[in-house]
C-alpha cells in the first residue's frame, strides 16, 4: 500500500463500481400510522397532520402523512440485519467500494453529510423500497483525520409503482487513521507530537464568531428584532424569525450543563478520554467546548467554568473552559 502501482489499482478498481445500481432493498413494513407516530413523539413534532386524521382528513392531502424526514427509515434493515424478503442483495459482480476500500487499508470512516430530496407526501399504504448506486468518488485528499477518498451514494426511493418519491445523497470519507501511537503505559512517558485539531467549517453565519475568538472575544449571536440568544449561529431567529442580527460579547462564565468523556473514536489532536461539556453561559445560551485543567473522572455537572480563549496553532482559535475554583 506505499506505491503509485497500488494506488492506481485501487482507483481501478472503484472506478468500476460507479454507478452500478444495487436493489431494490423492501420495506419490512408499509408507510404505517404506528411508526409516523412514534417518529412524531420521539422529534417532538405535534405537526397534526401526521398523527391527526380528522384534521388531515380536512387538509389537501386528505389523509395523515408520514414526516418527510422518515423516507430513510421505511427501507432500513431490521435490527437482526437483514432487509425484508424479496430485496435483491449485492452480489459478488457488485463489489461495495467501502469494502474495497478497507481491502487497502481506507479502514477508517465518518459520515461526513447527507442531503435528501423528496418528490411527493408518502400516506400510510405506500410501499417504499430503494436503490443505491455509487455516484462519485472524490481524488485521494489529505484531511484533518486522515488520508482517505470522499464517496458519494446516491440513494433511489421508489413506491410500488416504481415511481421515484425521493433521493438521498450519503457522502463519507473512508480514510487510513494514524497510527494509534497515544497509549503510554506509563504517565510519565512523553507524548508524540500531536497532530493539529480539525479545521472548523467557518461560512457567512459563523464567521464572526470564529474572528471574534481571535480577537480575545467569546461572541454570541443575538436577534436584532426580539433579543433572543443563540448558538451554534444560524441564519433565522427560531423565536421571532427575524433574519436580523447582531452579537454580544459573552462574560465567559457558565456552568456545566452536561458532559462526555470521549473514548472512541480516538482521534489524533485529542487526549483521550477527550472530556467535552454542554456549559450554560451565564447569559442563558449553551455551547459546546472541550474542557482544560481537569481530569476527565472529576467533571460533575453544575460546575462552575470561565471560557479561556485559546490560540491552538497558527489558524486556530477556540474557546476551552476550565473549572473556577470554589
Ligand atoms: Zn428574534
């Protein structure tokens, strides 16, 4: 695996498997009142006319329909693996790219977004299957995590008619992980030198946030119109949907709302355990950053914490929390 020659067997290889259409994988069930429902409870979406038949029975459609969102969920495979009979499996003449891509050491993988499109309102009695089909492969790109090549698949959904009712394009990157060197046995050994954090996805809405840490400054997004907090920033107030605003500049204390220490995956900038927090700034919004000055065992929640404003390397400026003494 060190060669051009090995590199350009590989690419061969996947070449072969674009656009190679595999399925149709069935539904275990049809489109069903009892799975929108549950769907609806866990979301915490009241929208009636998914569960409500006598009010859709009044609307356009005339009858409940399923979340949009769910077109994923009606071809999965049952929790034993397997997809409902009368699916047609990959076969031995359809290699999946993500196998042979581990074949040569890409073992690595991370879901890296997912769009979906939908082309009508699926009702209780649709019968939902799908195809899948490798759409693009990307050149080999070095990225924060690894060596690896981006894959695009393109999802097909059709109804019992055969006729298309959505797509979904599924990109990962299979990747080769460094080696996981960061295991000293003992807590004396020194360390190898880290490689540097991930790059944050900075655009339009969040890059005064990013040039605010720069200049020593933890910025908050506020709605110009109704003076609502939040954070991540995002375009649109989700209290008055005003598209104006502004951003204050955060005391930096808060308290821990919640937490994680990060096992797995290991990633090379991290420690690991990595130990991440939900805090509640004392203006009333949350963000999530990594904690410093405390061993992962000892974080509690409701503890306090003051944004330290870090320089990490020449293009890297994040905001890490540290406990505040009682
Ligand atoms: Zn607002």
């Amino acid at each position: 695996m060190t060669d051009q020659n090995n590199n350009k067997e590989l690419e061969a290889l996947m070449a072969e498997t674009l656009g190679v259409r595999v399925g149709p994988h069935k539904s275990w069930d049809p489109v069903n009142q009892p799975m929108i429902r549950h769907w609806a409870q866990a979301m915490g979406d009241q929208n009636p006319m998914y569960t409500d038949p006598e009010y859709a029975a009044n609307s356009s459609e005339g009858s409940t329909i399923a979340p949009p969102t769910m077109l994923q969920a009606w071809t999965m495979r049952g929790v034993t693996g397997q997809h409902a009979p009368g699916t047609r499996e990959r076969t031995a003449e359809q290699p999946y790219v993500l196998d042979i891509l581990d074949e040569y050491g890409f073992v690595g993988v991370v879901a890296v977004n997912c769009d979906q499109e939908y082309f009508r309102t699926l009702k209780p009695g649709d019968d939902i299957s799908h195809y899948m089909e490798i759409e693009s492969i990307s050149e080999k790109k070095d990225t924060a995590l690894g060596t690896g090549y981006f894959v695009t698949e393109l999802w097909t959904f059709v109804d019992q008619n055969e006729e298309k009712v959505g797509e979904m394009r599924f990109r990962l990157l299979k990747f080769i992980p460094p080696k996981s060197d960061n295991k000293p046995q003992s807590s004396g050994s020194s360390k190898p030198k880290k490689a540097v954090r991930p790059r944050p996805g900075i655009n339009r809405d969040n890059r005064f946030f990013w040039e605010g840490l720069k200049e020593g400054k933890l910025l908050i997004q506020r709605c110009k119109s109704c003076e609502t907090l939040r954070h991540p920033p995002s375009p649109m107030c989700p209290s008055c949907r005003s598209l104006e605003r502004d951003a204050v500049e955060a005391s930096g204390n808060g308290v821990i709302h919640s937490f994680v220490n990060l096992h797995h995956p290991a990633l090379p900038a991290f420690d690991e355990p990595n130990p991440i927090a939900l805090v509640e700034l004392e203006e009333g919004t949350r963000l999530v950053a990594g904690l410093v000055g405390i061993e992962p065992e000892d974080v509690k929640i409701g503890m306090a914490v003051k944004a330290e404003i870090t320089q990490c390397d020449e293009e890297l400026t994040l905001a890490l929390f540290r406990p505040v003494e009682a």
